[in-house]
C-alpha cells in the first residue's frame, strides 16, 4: 500500500507541476489567437470564411489558416520579440531544406506581411483576451488586426 500511495503522489506532481509555458512565462501573448477582424486603410478586409490562428509559446509564433472543414491551408513558423509596444515578427529562419524566409518559415502572405523580413507591429492594445495590432505595409497600407485569445 505504502509503494501505491508513493506511485500516486509521483504522477500527481508530475501532472500538477507540468509546465505550460516553455521558457518560462511570456505574459499575455502567451496561448492561442482568433482574427476576428482585419482592416486596410480603414477598410474592412475580406477573410473568407477561413480563419487564421497565431499561436505564441517562448519566443516562436505560428501562424495558421484553416478552412471551414478545420483543415490547415498554410503553416507559417516565425520568431518573435516585443519591446514596449512593438512586436516584432521575425520571418528570417531558414534550415537545411528550406532557405531563409521560404516554406514554412514564410510570412503569412494573407496578413500582407512581408516574407524573409522582420515585421514591426504596433501593439495597440492587449487586454481582456483581446489584442489588436498594427503593421504598415511595404506600399504605405496601414492594416490593423483585432485577434481575440481563446485559450
């Protein structure tokens, strides 16, 4: 009984202090994100009926579209760093099969950010599981994305 009790409290400290957040704790842009609106030059940008996700964990962002069926159209791997008010997206990485910016390491092209780049976005606010950010684009275009975290 006393090997069974010990088991137990093993797997209940390996289950209550697994860790969530890889390299510690990100603050609020740690989790998973919706797009809920996108809109260029104050105009509202048609998604579709496709949604787009951002997920942050340690210092990596993915990016993904998926369909209406939850199948994934495209899959982008970016880094990130936030200084102040700037979120810098860092669409650079490269490995063996796949030069910098290329592949999975592309820019999510549907967002209108610029591939084999780092893109500076204003943070405009990030609160409430809602964040909202803004990029000015290579042609002067100013998008703005309100997401809503879900989870």
């Amino acid at each position: 009984m006393k090997r069974l009790s010990s088991y137990i409290i093993c797997v209940a400290a390996l289950l209550f202090g697994a860790c969530t957040h890889n390299n510690g704790d990100i603050g609020p842009l740690f989790g998973t994100w919706v797009l809920d609106e996108m809109t260029i030059d104050d105009t509202p940008a048609d998604l579709g009926h496709n949604n787009t996700f951002m997920q942050f964990q340690g210092h990596i962002v993915l990016t993904k579209l998926i369909d209406p069926r939850h199948s994934m159209l495209r899959y982008c791997a970016g880094t990130w760093t936030r200084e102040g008010d700037v979120l810098a997206l860092d669409y650079t990485n490269s490995d063996d099969n796949n030069p910098a910016g290329t592949g999975t390491y592309a820019a999510p092209e549907w967002l209108l950010l610029e591939t084999n780049a780092i893109n500076r976005l204003n943070i405009l606010s990030i609160d409430n599981g809602h964040m909202r950010l803004r990029y000015i684009d290579a042609d002067g275009c100013t998008v703005v994305y309100n997401f809503r975290k879900t989870h």
